[in-house]
C-alpha cells in the first residue's frame, strides 16, 4: 500500500528532524549598513576577564562577547563577512570553533558565558547575531551579540544566516 509506506517515510522523517533541530539551530546574521553603525548593547552583567580573554556580557535576552582584539578581526572574519557559504559555529565544552577561527576555552568566566549561549540557544525563539556597543567600554569596542530580539531595520540588514551546533 502506498500510502502506507508514506506514512512511516514521514513519522522517520519527523523524527530526523527533531533530532536536528535539538543540536543545531539556524541563526539570523545581519550588519550595519554603513561601517561601525551599531545599536547599544543594553544593561548587563559583565563576566571581566583580563585582557588575554573573553569578556562576556549577560543579559536577560541576549549574550555578548568582546574578544582580545588580536582575535576580533579573525572571528569578524567568519561570523559576520560576507563569503558565500554559511559559517557553522560549534560550541563544546572546551572549545568555540567557527570556520578557521578556535577558541579553548578554560577559565570559570567561560564556562559561565557559554551556559548562557546554551540557554538562548535552547529556547526556541528566532536567534539573531549583530554587533552592539556599550559606553562603558573603550571606544570602538563592538560587542558580538546573540540575541532573541532583531536588531533595528534602520541599521542592520540581514545578511544570509548561520548555524550553531552544540557539542
């Protein structure tokens, strides 16, 4: 009977995409339309780290990180350039990897950041990357943002999305 085979196609198929989506979700990337037009990042809490590290930033919808800023341009590189193909960015328990660029990851404060990644990761409302800012730091300093809320349609335009696996 056709229309049974079909039927146990589609439950298998159900089930392989469930398995996907709890792993892997798809990621909304946008930048600004003219160079280093971004919107604030908004109140938080900063996880500090000396200069060597990540500085996370927490908030209630949304996650942050500021990079040392000889590792700013590679990341930039590969999350937020405009290459053709979709950056996968992979997040395990002791390392961050997107395209060419790695990150160990050691220290409490990381461990801490990437909790909240796996917490906005987690929930199923749409996720969007952008770059922020925030008075409180050094001028020029662009924040990576993952958050739940889209950016404002006035700065950013969306730019093709990317996957974040967890590991």
């Amino acid at each position: 009977m056709p229309g049974c085979c079909t039927l146990q196609l589609r439950q298998v198929c159900t089930a392989c995409i469930l398995a996907c989506v709890s792993s892997q979700r798809k990621v909304q990337r946008y930048a600004a339309y003219f160079k280093g037009w971004c919107q604030a990042f908004g109140e938080h809490e900063n996880l500090s780290r000396e200069e060597h590290g990540i500085n996370w930033l927490l908030a209630r919808h949304q996650v942050g990180f500021i990079l040392p800023e000889k590792l700013t341009k590679a990341l930039y590189r590969e999350v937020l350039g405009k290459q053709r193909e979709s950056p996968k960015l992979t997040i395990s328990q002791d390392c961050v990897r997107v395209g060419q660029f790695h990150y160990r990851l050691s220290a409490t404060e990381d461990q801490l950041g990437i909790d909240a990644l796996r917490q906005i990761v987690g929930n199923p409302d749409d996720l969007y990357l952008y770059l922020t800012y925030h008075f409180l730091y050094q001028s020029g300093t662009r924040i990576i943002t993952l958050s739940r809320k889209q950016p404002l349609a006035i700065i950013y335009k969306q730019i093709s999305p990317m996957y974040i696996e967890l590991g």
